[in-house]
C-alpha cells in the first residue's frame, strides 16, 4: 500500500485533512485503494459512507458466514475467513454449519432450510459428510421454529 | 512465479481432477499471497494428514503435467535427510512443496485452529486452511530457503502485533521432534532484530528451552 496512513475508519474529510490533500483527491485515492483491495466502504445514500483502510488486500468473503448474515435474523461473528471459489450455495452451508457445530451456528442455521433449492444435493453432501441424523434432527428443530419448505417424502426420516 | 488469480484458478482446475473431496493446510508463499502479504510466489507449499490424501493429489496434478524434482539446490543436506522433508513436483515455473503432517519436525494438522479458509468447489471439493501469522513465521525459520528470511520480513513489516510468546510456546512445544529448530529460530529472530524490537525475555526463554532440550540428551 503506497499511501502512509495507518489502517482504521476514516471518512472522506477525516482522511483528506489527515493526508493534507483536497476532499476529491481523498475520492479520487479512495477509490484507487478500493479497486487494490486496501479499502472497504460501508454506509452509502442517506447514511455517511465510512472507508475501512486495511495493512493486506482484503478479498471479500463469500462463504458460510457471507450466506448465513445474509438470510439469519440472529448473525454470526466469524470465527475464521471463508473464500470458495464455485458455486457454494444454502445447502453447503448447511452442512458447514452443522460440521462447525457450536449451538449459535446452528440456531442461525436453521433460517437456511427456506433457502434449499436442491435437496439432493443436500442430502447428497450430507451422504457424503455423513450427516444425513444432523440434517434431519435440524430440519426438524427448524420446522418447529421458523416457516420452512417442505422436504420431499423421499429424503424424510 | 505464479500469481493471486493464477493460483485460485490453478487450484479449481486441480479440485476438478481430485477423484475424493480434500483438505490441507497451506503453508509459506503461498499462505502469504492468500493473506495479502505478497503477490507471487515461487513454490506452493501444501501439508496433508496422510500419505494417501498426498498420494491422491500427486495423481491429480499429474494429469495436469507436474513432474517429480529432486530437492537438490533447494534445500541444504540437513533438510534434504529429515524425516519431514516435501516431495517436490513442478510444470513451468511453478513448484509444488508437498509434506505430511511435519515440516521438518513442525508438526502440522489440519485439525488443528486455523484463521482462514478456502474452498474450491470443482467436481470434488479441494479445501484449504490458513494458520496464524506465528505459525508462518516459525515454518519460515524452520524451511529456511533463499527467500524465507525476506518472507518473514515482508510479514514483520506488515503486521505490528507479533505474539512473539505465541511464537515462541508454538517453537517450543515441537522442538524436541527437530534439534535445530530452536537454534534456526534463534537466528532468524536475531537477524529480525535489525528491523523491529523483539524483547530479551524471549531470547531468555529461547535459550533456557535450548538448554533443557540439550540437559536431557
């Protein structure tokens, strides 16, 4: 990262006066320290947008902790970064989060069976994790707390 | 070298030929590149559970033209008779470092904590997991090849917050498995003396846990 400006939340004013440089040159460095990775931007339209400055390239998460913040009214701190690389969808995470296991993950969990659109694959993942008890036992825990599609007879217990 | 991009794409094309789903651990250049320390590498270092997932994956890139090399002019004679040595395959200018569960005698699991991880969802899953910033260093000190010292620097420079007691009960813990270990770390902390203040209680406890190991031969 060329710039000097140590890691931490900046808004555009609060890093133009620290860099002693105009409010669009800010932009304009922002900007390119984004596209690099350095920056990431919260807030946006009504509300300020705050620039998160990073030490390393920051690739944005996209796995089991990306899904279940995304569809869980209860979120999740993640306890490790998760990057995929292909198609990781509600059903993966499924199993992700029954392996990881702790009672939190698997409360948030749960909200993800609204989202199965395969449930071979589920069950196909789950076959091959050996799985298969869990997934029933959470469907079942998640049927009881939350609106869920039903599963098809032939995956049922 | 193979860059970022090249080695994401590098390791779904892999995940597409793996006949059974795998996990490893990612060690040296390449757990660096994947936490932003650097932009390319020159050797992939990989650690597996056991023979047969490397066995597994040896057969993968073999379909894709990897061959075997000899760790000749890479690693020191030492290195090249330990028990935990890699076996090295390349294709073009990238290389393959593949260990089993040691790495010269640091012992490494994929059971055990890790920071990151990453999944590549080819026709088999091929899953990855990153360690602690510790851990990179200390597996720096221990493989020590021509670039691991400015590895470990480009690491100290980035990061402030070194747990040099971490560092040191991780050194430690697994010394008694490689007699050198704690004297190679010695030296690599002495030469990162020069770039960023390590305290001499470290170096104290360095030396006492030299000591007993040596008191007990």
């Amino acid at each position: 990262m060329d710039n000097h400006m140590g890691p931490g939340k900046y808004t555009v004013e609060t890093f133009a006066r620290e860099e002693g440089i105009t409010r669009q040159s800010a932009l304009n460095k922002l900007s390119k320290l984004k596209r690099e990775g350095y920056v990431t931007i919260s807030g946006g339209g009504q509300q300020k947008r705050i620039y998160t400055l990073h030490k390393t390239p920051q690739q944005p998460a996209n796995g089991f902790y990306a899904i279940v913040n995304k569809y869980a009214p209860e979120k999740l701190v993640p306890t490790f970064k998760h990057h995929v690389v292909g198609n990781y969808t509600a059903e993966h995470a499924i199993i992700d989060g029954i392996k990881i296991g702790d009672a939190r993950t698997l409360e948030a969990t749960q909200h993800l069976f609204r989202h199965v659109t395969s449930w071979k694959r589920l069950f196909d993942l789950a076959r091959k994790e050996e799985l298969t008890t869990e997934v029933h036992a959470l469907y079942n825990k998640a049927r009881n707390n939350t609106r869920v599609k039903r599963m098809p007879k032939r995956y049922q217990e | 070298m193979i860059n970022t991009a090249d080695q994401e794409q590098l390791f779904k094309l892999i995940a597409d030929y793996l006949p059974k789903d795998l996990v490893c651990v990612a060690i040296g250049g390449t757990a660096m590149m994947f936490l932003g320390y650097k932009n390319a590498t020159r050797d992939i270092d990989l650690v597996f559970d056991s023979e047969g997932e490397r066995n597994t994956f040896i057969a993968a890139i073999g379909e894709l033209g990897y061959k075997e090399k000899a760790l000749a002019d890479v690693y020191d004679e030492r290195r090249k008779k330990h028990a935990g040595k890699p076996r090295m395959f390349t294709r073009g200018e990238e290389r393959f470092d593949l260990f089993v569960k040691d790495v010269f005698g640091y012992e490494i699991s994929t059971k055990q904590e890790f920071t990151e991880r990453r999944d590549y969802l080819g026709k088999n899953e091929f899953t990855i997991h990153l360690l602690t910033k510790e851990d990179l260093i200390v597996l720096k000190a221990v493989t020590r090849r021509e670039k691991d010292q400015e590895d470990i620097e480009t690491i100290i420079k980035i990061e402030k917050s070194i747990d040099w007691g971490l560092l040191l009960d991780k050194a430690i813990a697994q010394a008694k498995r490689n007699e050198w270990m704690l004297i190679d770390l010695e030296a690599t902390l002495q030469e990162l003396k020069r770039i960023t203040f390590i305290p001499g209680k470290h170096f104290k406890r360095l030396y006492e846990a030299q000591e007993r190991l040596h008191g007990k031969r």
